[in-house]
C-alpha cells in the first residue's frame, strides 16, 4: 500500500491518476452501450425492462448509478414464453355437450326431492361447473371431481383443478369448495349459495376412483422435491457434467443469483451436460430477519425443483461429488477432468471437450468471479438463458393461489417501492413524497375504484404506513395472511421436512416472491414507477 499524502504527490503521478480515471470510464461507457445493444437483440427476458445485467455489474464494482428492485423477484413462470399445449378447459360448449348426453337419459321429476340433494348425480355437477363458469372469468376449469356431499342434505362439496387465465404458465391449482343446491324450475338444479375458497373440505382428499386416473390426481396435490440419487449401478465415467465452483454470486441479491444461476444452466445446455446444482443457497443479509448473510438455505425453498428436474437435466452436488468420489475409487482410472480457471474461456472453446467433468472454478476476486461473466461477450449470442426452467416454489404458489383465492381473485393492487430507494433522495428524489399515505390515497383514487380489494405489495416494513388508505379500500397486506405460513400452516409442515425437522422461516425472499405472483395476478395493477411516481426506475436520467 501507498502511504503518500495527496498533496505531496508529484503532479505526474495524479496525471497517470487521472488518464487512468477517465479510461476507467471510457471503458464503463462502452460496455454499457455494448451491453444495451447486445440485449437488445435477444429474445424475451425480463431483464430487458431494467436492464440489471449492467446493473449488478455496476453495483457491484464502481460507484453505482442504478439499482436493482429487489422487491420484485420475476421467473420463468411470468414470461411470455410458450410453455407447450394446454390442457383443454371446460367451457359452456363442453358442458352443453355432456349435457346433452344426460337429457337423453333424462329421469322423471319424481327422482328430485327438495332439501336433499344426490351429489353424485352429474346434473348436479353440471349445475355447479356453469355457475362457477359465470361467477369466475378469469379462471380457467380444467378438471372436476365427481361432488361429495356437505355437512347438510342440501350441499355438495367439490373439488377441481384450475388456472388462472393471466397467469403465463400451465402449472395447475386446486380448488374444492361447498355449494348449497336448491332445485330450479323443471326439476334442474341450481346453486343457491357458494362457499368461500377452500370451503369443500369433504372434497379436499382426492378419493381412489376406480374409473379416474387416480395417479394425475394424486400427483397434483403432492410435491416431488426428491433429490434424484446417481445410484451406484451408473456408469459415472460416462456421464458428462458441469460443475461451477460456488462463486462471488453466493450471498447476492435474488435477481443477481437468477441471472448467474440461469447462465449456467444455459451454458450446460449448450455443452449438452448435466448441470452440476449446490441445493444449498445463502440468503443475503438484505432478506434475512438478522440483517445477516444466511447460509444452508434450500434451494426448494424457494424454487421449483420439481419442475428443474423434469426441463433439464442436473443433478445435485453431493450425489455427483459422491458418485465421482465412488468411481475414484473402485477404478484405476480417474474421471477425466478439465478445470476451467477463468470465465475468459468460453463455452465455444469448451464444445469439443469430451472429458467426463467440466469444473469451472471462480476463484478470480470479484467481480471477476461471477457465474454470469461466463455468458458475456461473445457467448451471449449462443447461450440462451432457459428462464422456462426455474419456477417458483410450488408451496411459495400455494399461498399466493390461497390469498388471491380468499380475495375470490377480484381485486386491484399497487406495487409499492420504498425502502433504500425512498431514502435515496440523489437518484429518486421524488419518490419518498409519491408514495407517502397521503399521495397513495390521491394518485389511487384516479385508478381504482373505492371499496375494492386492494392488495398492496410492498417492501415498506412499517405495517400500519397504508392506514390511510384502508378508509378507501379493503386493504390487504401480505402480512395478513400469516397464519398461512405460520406453524399451524401446511407450508410450515411441509418446509420442516425439508429442514431436518426443524423449523423455517419464512423469510424476505420468500415474501418478495409471494407479492411479486400476488400482484400479477391483480385485475388492474398500479407501478410505482411511471404510475405514482415520474422518477425513474434506475435512478435520476435513466429512463
Ligand atoms: C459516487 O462517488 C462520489 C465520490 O466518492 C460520492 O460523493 C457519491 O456520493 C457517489 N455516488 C453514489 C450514488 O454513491
Ligand atoms: C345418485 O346418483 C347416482 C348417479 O345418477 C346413482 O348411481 C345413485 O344411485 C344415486 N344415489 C341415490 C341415493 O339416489
Ligand atoms: C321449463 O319447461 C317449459 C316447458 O317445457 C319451458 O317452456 C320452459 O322454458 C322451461 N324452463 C326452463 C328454465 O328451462
Ligand atoms: C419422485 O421423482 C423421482 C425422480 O426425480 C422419481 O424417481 C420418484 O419415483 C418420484 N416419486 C414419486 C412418489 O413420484
Ligand atoms: C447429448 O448427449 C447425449 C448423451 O449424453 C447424446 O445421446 C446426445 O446425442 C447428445 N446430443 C447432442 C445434440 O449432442
Ligand atoms: C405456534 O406459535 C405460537 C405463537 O407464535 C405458540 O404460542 C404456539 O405454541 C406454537 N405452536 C406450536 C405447535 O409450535
Ligand atoms: C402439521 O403437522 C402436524 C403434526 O404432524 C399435524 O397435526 C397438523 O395437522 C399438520 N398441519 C397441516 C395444516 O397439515
Ligand atoms: C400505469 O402506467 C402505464 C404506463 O404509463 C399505463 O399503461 C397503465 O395503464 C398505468 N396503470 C394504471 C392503473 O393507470
């Protein structure tokens, strides 16, 4: 280290200082173009609206002039991509159809008694499908099970399997609700009353039909996170793999570890190999209650391994590590390795390698250690990133299908940004102001209609700050739910088990993800950004 004072240094060495400054940003300046240009040119990615490659590049080495949002948490599943066909959803016709098939067979008026009902009578269903059909627009039907009756004589319960028409993804919900069933005219039924979301508790437990396919029905209701072992009868040797070393994206923010996580993904693809994935994530200090970097957290915790599982092909660290180790062992020859020391080779040069593992290692000081580094420059152009693969958890969507579900899916929400951004009067001067009570109560009263839902998603941790607004509209916070993750919920069950028995928390991350899917699904959606405030979303002069 230099010990010289600035004033004693010779007026030489402040001028190399000084070039070597301005170079600096000559350099920053031209990546940054490059950087536009180049995603500009690619296909759909949700980075294009904020641009956060040149953000983290920036954030993390130089003095930032853009920030990432970390309130929002955007995967696969909230893309415009195409995800296969769908599964067909019933509607009027469909029903007509079968409808028609039962007139024919049509039983005397004498078989309906008022009062109590025979639920397994398809007319009944059909009553049933046609109102939820007009009560639920915005939901898709796709299946039914056969109804079961209520705590009374006159009620069914009924289960089905649903998507919400706005939602990107084909991944399917469950429903099962109560209806009371009177008798219309010409003896057909009709629902007199609907009950609330998750009212059908008769129906919940799918029954074993004989005739269904009882394994469909099954599997939707359980989630399979098992890690795939790489049992000891596979040829380990024939395998080929990528392996990253952890790298300097552990412990950075959601968006930062997406970006990373899907280059590596996408370089694995290109390679044709299976990619080598650590389960085991750090949650930076940002979304932790401690305010400290947290380690050990499940990847299943947040993501959808599931699905990862069934779109490409990986397999988790300690099964490869072992199966590697197990091969060492028992053979005289070693797996053949090629270490990869730096990102600066690229996925190009690495294509005709046949070795059993490629181990990229990052041990190159930050930022020249990050995963994502590998999918710069030139590769940008033959990696894509497989954004279909990472969903969010299925048990992070179970809420969110929960409390859209308890708002019967009819409401508005506004998207509220505030923390460092709102203290951050330099880049958003305006933004503290635009989202204070009093604005929000203004700036809504134009977009929503009074005495809506409004869902408020939001990093503001000061619970009672939206007050105001509650005089105006039925105000939902994520914080309300919180029994629906609390230690008497499913999720708390279910997140233990993947923790030994010990229990999770649900943590910043998890609420990022669990608003970021709530506020997509709202009917009208208010940004802060351009919305409610006119400051930019990076920060003064970037938009
Ligand atoms: C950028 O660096 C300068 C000088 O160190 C500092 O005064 C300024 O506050 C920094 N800007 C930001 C946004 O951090
Ligand atoms: C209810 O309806 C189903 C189907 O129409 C029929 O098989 C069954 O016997 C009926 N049960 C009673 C108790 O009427
Ligand atoms: C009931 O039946 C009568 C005679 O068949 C018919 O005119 C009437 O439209 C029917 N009502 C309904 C609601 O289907
Ligand atoms: C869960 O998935 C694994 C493959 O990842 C499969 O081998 C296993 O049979 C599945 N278990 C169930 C209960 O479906
Ligand atoms: C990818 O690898 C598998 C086996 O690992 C091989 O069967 C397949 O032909 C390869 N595909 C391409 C396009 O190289
Ligand atoms: C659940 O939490 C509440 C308060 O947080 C506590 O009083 C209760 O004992 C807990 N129940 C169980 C089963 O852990
Ligand atoms: C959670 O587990 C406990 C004990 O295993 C059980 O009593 C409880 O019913 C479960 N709760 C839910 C919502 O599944
Ligand atoms: C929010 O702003 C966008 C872009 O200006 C506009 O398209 C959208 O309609 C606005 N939303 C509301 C609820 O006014």
């Amino acid at each position: 280290m230099k010990q010289s004072s600035p004033i004693a240094e010779p007026a030489g060495q402040n001028l190399v200082k000084v070039i070597s400054n301005l170079c600096f940003s000559v350099f920053v300046f031209a990546v940054l173009i490059f950087t536009v240009i180049a995603i500009t040119y690619k296909s759909p990615d949700p980075w294009l609206e904020s641009a956060p490659a040149m953000t983290n590049f920036f954030t993390q080495s130089e003095n930032a002039t853009f920030k990432n949002d970390n309130s929002i948490l955007r995967t696969g599943e909230d893309l415009q991509l195409s995800q296969g066909p769908p599964a067909p959803s019933i509607t009027e016709a469909s029903i007509e159809r079968v409808e028609g098939k039962i007139s024919e067979l049509e039983p005397a008026c004498s078989e309906i008694s008022p009062g109590s009902v025979n639920c397994s009578d398809p007319r009944v269903l059909i009553a049933i499908e046609k109102f939820n059909l007009r009560a639920f627009r915005s939901i898709a039907f796709l299946e039914y099970q056969t109804p079961v009756g209520g705590s009374k004589l006159d009620e069914c319960d009924v289960a089905w399997r649903f998507r919400n028409k706005k939602e990107k993804s084909w991944r399917k919900y469950r429903d099962f609700r109560r209806f009371k069933i009177g008798i219309g005219e010409n003896c057909t039924y009709r629902v007199v009353h609907p009950g609330g979301w998750h009212s059908g508790v008769n129906a919940r437990r799918p029954r074993i039909q004989s005739s269904a396919k009882p394994s469909a029905l099954v599997r939707d209701n359980e989630i399979n996170d098992t890690i795939p072992t790489l049992g000891s009868g596979v040829d380990f040797r024939k395998g080929r793999y990528l392996y990253y070393s952890r790298g300097g994206d552990y412990c950075k923010g959601v968006n930062h570890l997406m970006w990373s996580m899907l280059c590596g993904l996408g370089e694995a693809v290109y390679l044709n190999r299976t990619f080598v994935l650590d389960l085991s994530m750090c949650l930076p200090g940002t979304y932790s209650t401690t305010g400290k970097d947290e380690e050990g957290k499940d990847f299943r915790y947040y993501f959808d391994f599931e699905h990862l599982k069934e779109v490409a092909s990986i397999v988790e660290e300690g099964e490869f590590i072992r199966g590697w180790k197990r091969w060492d062992r028992t053979h005289r020859k070693k797996v053949p390795v090629r270490k990869v020391p730096t990102y600066k080779v690229t996925p190009m040069q690495l294509k005709g390698d046949k070795r059993t593992v490629i181990w990229r290692q990052f041990d190159a000081p930050e930022p020249e250690n990050y995963w994502y580094r590998v999918c710069e420059g030139r590769a940008e152009r033959y990696i894509k990133r497989p954004w279909h693969a990472i969903w969010k958890s299925k048990r992070l969507m179970n809420i969110v299908t929960e409390i859209s579900g308890r708002m019967d899916w009819d409401f508005d929400a506004v998207h509220v940004v505030r923390g460092e951004k709102a203290q951050n009067k330099e880049l958003w001067p305006h933004l503290d102001s635009d989202t204070s009570p009093e604005s929000l109560v203004a700036k809504l009263g134009g977009m929503v209609q009074p005495g809506r839902n409004l869902y408020v998603a939001t990093n503001e941790p000061f619970y009672n700050y939206f007050d105001k607004l509650r005089s105006h509209y039925k105000v939902h916070l994520l914080e309300d739910y919180k029994e629906l993750w609390g230690n008497t919920s499913e999720w708390y069950n279910e997140t233990r088990m993947l923790n030994d028995g010990k229990p999770v928390e649900f943590d910043g991350f998890m609420r990022v993800a669990v608003d970021t899917e709530v506020l997509y699904r709202a009917k009208i959606r208010v940004e802060t950004f351009y919305n409610l405030t006119a400051d930019c979303k990076d920060g003064v002069n970037a938009c």
